[in-house]
C-alpha cells in the first residue's frame, strides 16, 4: 500500500509542478492593429494607421519592431515549442527598383546597434555576420540576390541562425493540393515584393521547424515550404526578444506588418488573425492601353502625324541651316547622357559668369570654379577645353562618373557646353578640397588643426578603398580608374573622403583585358606592368591605391628630387625592422597613432604595390584588411592573416630586393624607351592630371 501512495504523491507533484512551469513561461499575445504601447520601434519603423511599417521611401535604412518584453524561450537545455503567424506586405513605389528583404527575428539585445542596411537586412554588420555570440534566429524573406551570402535567387525563404547565410532556403512560394490535375500536390511561386499581402506561419516543437507562407486568405498549406530538425538550445537564450527587422539598400521599398500572433501554448492561436478588409499595396496598373479612348485617340493622332509629315520635313530642311550655324547639333553621346544635361545659362550665373575669384583650382584641361545654383546648391565646376584630349576626358566623366551611384565618389550633377569646343562638367562640392593638401600641408603651416590625424588617414584610405571595389566589382561592367592619387580624393565637410577625377577611367566587361597600349597616368602611380605594356587593368588600380596608402601614411610623394622613392623608403625600413620611421614626421611628434595600426596599413601598402601584378590583393581582400575582419574563418573570397604575412617570406623578400637592386623596375628615364613604338608619351603624363 505504500509503494501506492508514493507514487501517488509523485504524479501529484509533477503535475503541480508542469501546471506552476506552464503558468510562469506561457506567452500569449495577437495584434490585429499596432499601437506604441504594444511594440517597440527602432531605426525607421513606425506605425501607419495601426499597420506597422519597418521601412519607408529612403535609401539605407533599418527599421525594427519587437515585443516591449522578453519572452521564456528556453530552460536548461530545453527549448519551448512557439507558434506565430503574420501577415506581411513589401510595397513596392512608383518609377523605383524594391529591395531588400524583411526577417522575423528572436535576438537577446533591443535597437539596431551592430547592424547595417540593404543586404544585411539590418540583422547583421561586415563584422559581426557568422558570429556565434549574436545568439540571433531569423526567417529571412529576401528579395535580393547576395553571392556573397550564398543566396538561391531573388526571391526565396530561408532560415538563418547567427549568419545571413541561411542554413536552408527556398523558392517563395506554397505547395498546393490539386485534386484536378490527379497529382497530389503543385508548387505555385509566390512574388513577395509585388505589393500582395502574404500569410506566413512559423511552428517549431520537439527541434522540428515549420515554414510556411501562403497568399492572404487562403487556408494554411498543409506541406510546409521550409521544414528542417534544427537545436536551437545553443542559440536561444533563457530569455528572448521576438519581432521584425528589415532594410533598404539603393533598391528601396516599405515593409509593413499588418497583424501579427504568437504563442507558446497553442499552436491554433494564429486563427484569431483576422485577414479580410486589410488595405493592399499593390501598385495599380496603367489601363490606359486598353481603353477605348485610347484606342480612338491613337487612330487620330497617326493620321495626323501622317498629315504633318510633309510640313515637318520642310521645317528639318530649314532649321538644319541654323543648327550648323549654332553648331548645337546633338551628337551620338549627347544623346546617350542627355538626362544629365544642365542649361549653360544657369551653370554661368552660379559662377558669376566663371569670375577669377571663383577660381578654386587648375586641372590639366581647364579651370575649376565655385558657383551657387537657384536654391542655394553649392557647385563644383570644371571647364574643358577641346585641346590637349579635353573631348576624350570629358566623354570618359560623363559615361562612368555619370552612371555610378556609390556614396564614396564625387557626385557628377550634370553637364553642359557652349559650343563644340567648351564643355562644362558640375559636381558635388566638397567643402575641404582635395586630399594631398592635406596630407602634405599645402597651406598655412601654422594652421596645425587643418592636418590630418592618424584615424582619420585611416578612415579616408577605407573610404576609398570602398570606391575601388565598387569600380571594380559592383556595377554591371569593370571600371578601371587608371589614375588613383591623393590629389584625385576630395573630402567633403565631414572629412569623408571621395574619389574623383574619371578622366582617364576605362569601362570593360569583368575578367577582360584591356586592348589599348596607350600609356596614361601620372608618373610615380603607375604599375610597372603598365609603363612596360600600357595596359591597365584591376592590378594597376590596386599599385595605384597601394602608393596612396604610403603617401598618406608617409606624408611622402611617391618621386620626390633627391630621395629615393616612396615604396623603395618604406620597403627599406621594413627590412630593417623600423617600420615606425616611415610615418609621417608630424603625426610621429604627436604621438597618437596605434604602432600595430600602422604597421598592418603599411605591410598592406607594400603588398598592393608588389611589383607581380597577380600577386597583388584584389579590392574586396584589400577592404577585408582595413575593415579588420576575422580573417582565420574566412574562405577564398576574403583575406586570411596569412596575406599580410607574405610580405615575410623568403621568395617575396628576394624578389622585392632583386626589384629594387637591379632597377628592374621602370624609372623615369626608362619611360621614353618603352614608349617609343606602341606608346604613347604625352605631356599630360609627366604633368600628372
């Protein structure tokens, strides 16, 4: 009898202590409507009549929402079942391209700290992304192709833990019964940035996920689209925030939640959401075609461009005349850029008609004024003469600076000419002009605030090292610069640094060579590949941003009268092992510089600027560098500590001392010998542009 009772007073135990567990932990909430006091927003997220909205018509930026408090999500090594559901829209807006994704998130930290915009959805940084301390469980919804994050397409589902690498991933999209078509199920695809709203229900219990999303009232699917056995006790917390995070890149678009469920108690719960008379964002569609006024209004107005045909071939023949007197003809190029064309009458006002005291600096083919547009817009403008390849670096500006959007390059405005020979180009203007006085103290020597401390030389050689890679490897064809120096890096009023000066630039397809042998650049930047053959390439930018690095660090020009040059000084001190003696003699007398700092940006300087063009870094392995990235963990694709360290080796130092003993490498002199068959000598490059 009393082996009974005990086990009688045991199951009483137990189950007094399940119910006393199950009232402390239970989590129960649904929102049909959003108010402030019931979510907490972070970045740019708001609450748009009860919807709440993540993101808004900006570019790069981060919206985030959680519920106010954290919930139990695990105790011990015990991971509680949840159930959530949601109703989602990504509204697309007029004449502008969506991106990028929206994620459901549990995270153990409140705000957007540690985060960045476009393709790390505001969950992530470049640093901390893949980092097992985030403690950070997401379901990305993405609409944006990242290689980067080894993305399936544009338009998937994926389950991400610590990473924006998702652990599996899924065309979005639903699996559907079909009773008609005598297979049991077909998979419809789904657009998630169309502007529909979409159901999304996430189960997990027992290690087990569910996925599963599906167009706004309709009934839940019965096959998930995402289903994964996945241990989160490693990733959760005792205690957890959940909710939303989403972002915008320069692909822009508003991510809206519309009504949210979730509990740990009842896996029905989502079907108190209510799903009809919710607002759609699609973008409605131009009928225009399809009316009958239409219809009838293009039958007439053919007829009547047929009528005027002959009156507009006698006005062309007259107005040809004028058009050669003026000599406005529109060109082929003219009509390719046309959007960025400025009137010549308003670019002349901004400069009071290009007065001497506007004169804010001299190029190789004209002078550079200030002027103040209608508005109070202030203006950089560059005046280009037809001589001396003005038309060649005018055309060069306008087809790549015009095109490339990127915040680490000088804004081109516009264009304009006055007649054939006279063309105006009109920029950003960067209120602390251009880098090399700087770093080399063109000014007033007393002015000692004026000179560029350690951290920010550090901060603009990443700025531009953000450029370069974006030439290289982010649009839809390679951009070789070709002519990368401090004096071609302005730095706007914030002291953010920016690359200019695209006359020289050369577009090609990613991975081809460049055909020409035309010797261009400035002497002391150029890669010895280039003053041998003439061919620039991605290499000869990463030569030219290595002598950037040293001459900003150094505050050296790369060939100065009576001095050994910049790279041999710096490669000479590193053999010696008094590397610190390369620094700038003026940072170096005030002492606030980091020692390891110095020496990492200066082993990376001599790396890029390594005589074998293929054993140079590429940019991205270059911006992984500067960034400071893990680089232990990191594949091919990123820079591991072991690239810094070649600079040690046995084969690099003999072959950098053979460099520089035997003057293998071209010198002044050499340039006229090598340039006397196929390349060209110009003036403009013993000048410098």
């Amino acid at each position: 009898m009393l082996p009974h009772k005990n086990s009688l007073y045991l199951l009483l135990l137990s189950s007094t202590f399940f119910l006393i567990f199950t009232s402390i932990s239970a989590i129960d909430f649904i929102f049909n409507r959003f108010i402030s006091s019931n979510i907490s927003l972070f970045g740019n997220s708001t609450i748009d009549s009860q919807i709440l909205t993540l993101t808004h018509h900006q570019s790069f930026s981060i919206g985030r929402a959680l519920y106010p408090k954290k919930i139990p999500t695990k105790n011990s090594s015990y991971v509680y079942p949840f159930s959530t559901s949601f109703v989602f829209s990504m509204a697309p807006f007029e004449d502008t391209l969506p991106g990028h994704g929206l994620v459901f998130i549990f995270t153990p930290v409140k705000g957007i700290q540690g985060t960045s915009s476009a393709q790390h959805l505001g969950l992530f940084n470049l640093t901390n992304n893949g980092d097992s301390n985030n403690h950070v469980f997401g379901v990305e919804f993405d609409v944006f192709m990242n290689q980067e994050f080894e993305d399936i397409n544009d338009n998937h589902v994926g389950i991400d833990i610590n990473s924006l690498t998702s652990v599996v991933s899924h065309d979005a999209g639903f699996w559907r019964d079909d009773t008609r078509s005598g297979k049991d199920q077909f998979f419809k695809k789904l657009v998630l940035n169309n502007g529909e709203n979409y159901q999304v229900w996430i189960d997990y219990e027992d290690s087990l996920i569910n996925v599963t999303i599906a167009k706004l009232g309709m009934r839940k699917p019965v096959k998930p689209l995402l289903n994964v056995s996945l241990n989160l006790s490693e990733v959760f917390e005792d205690e957890m925030f959940v909710g939303f995070t989403s972002s915008t890149g320069q692909l822009v678009q508003s991510h809206k939640i519309l009504a949210w469920s979730f509990s740990n108690t009842n896996f029905s719960f989502s079907d108190e959401i209510i799903t009809i008379g919710l607002p759609s964002f699609v973008l409605p569609k131009d009928s225009i075609f399809e009316s009958k006024r239409f219809v009838a209004g293009f039958s007439v107005g053919v007829f009547f461009i047929v009528c005027v045909l002959v009156l507009l071939v006698l006005f062309l023949v007259q107005e040809k005349r004028k058009r050669e007197k003026k000599r406005s003809e529109m060109e082929d190029w003219e009509m390719e850029y046309w959007p960025h064309r400025m009137s010549y009458e308003e670019v002349k006002a901004s400069t009071k008609g290009f007065s001497e005291e506007n004169v804010i600096g001299i190029g190789g083919n004209g002078k550079v004024y200030r002027g103040v547009l209608r508005g109070g817009v202030v203006i950089a403008v560059k005046n280009i003469s037809h001589e001396n390849n003005g038309m060649r670096e005018f055309l060069a500006e306008v087809s790549t600076l015009g095109r490339l959007k990127q915040r680490n390059l000088v804004g081109l405005r516009g264009w304009c000419k006055k007649n054939a020979g006279n063309f105006l180009l009109v920029y950003d203007y960067m209120e602390n002009g251009s880098l090399d006085k700087r770093v080399f103290f063109d000014f007033d020597c007393d002015d000692e605030s004026k000179m560029l401390s350690f951290e920010d030389r550090i901060r603009i050689i990443k700025d531009v090292a953000h450029a370069v890679l974006y030439l290289h490897e982010g649009w839809e064809v390679e951009v070789v610069h070709r002519d990368i120096k401090a004096s071609n890096v302005l730095l706007d009023k914030d002291m953010n640094g920016k690359l200019g000066d695209f006359g020289l630039a050369r577009l090609q397809n990613h991975g081809q060579v460049a055909r020409t042998t035309k010797l261009v650049g400035t002497v002391g930047y150029m890669a010895p590949e280039v003053i041998k053959t003439g061919r620039a390439s991605t290499h000869t930018d990463v030569y030219m941003f290595g002598i950037l690095i040293l001459e900003v660090i150094c505050g050296r020009r790369p060939l100065e009268e009576g001095k050994p040059g910049l790279v041999e000084f710096v490669w000479k001190l590193l053999e010696q092992g008094e590397l610190v003696c390369a620094l700038d003699e003026r940072l170096k007398a005030k002492g606030e510089f980091s020692l390891q700092e110095l020496e990492r940006v200066l082993h990376l300087g001599l790396l890029c600027a390594y005589p074998e063009p293929k054993s140079r870094p590429s940019m991205r392995q270059v911006v992984n560098v500067l960034e400071g990235r893990n680089e232990g963990g990191e594949e091919s694709e990123n820079v591991d500590s072991s690239l810094l360290q070649q600079l040690k080796s046995r084969d690099v130092l003999h072959e950098y001392s053979l460099y520089f003993s035997y003057a293998s490498h071209p010198t002044f002199q050499d340039i006229p010998q090598f340039s006397s068959t196929s390349v060209t000598w110009s003036g403009s490059l013993v000048e410098g542009r």
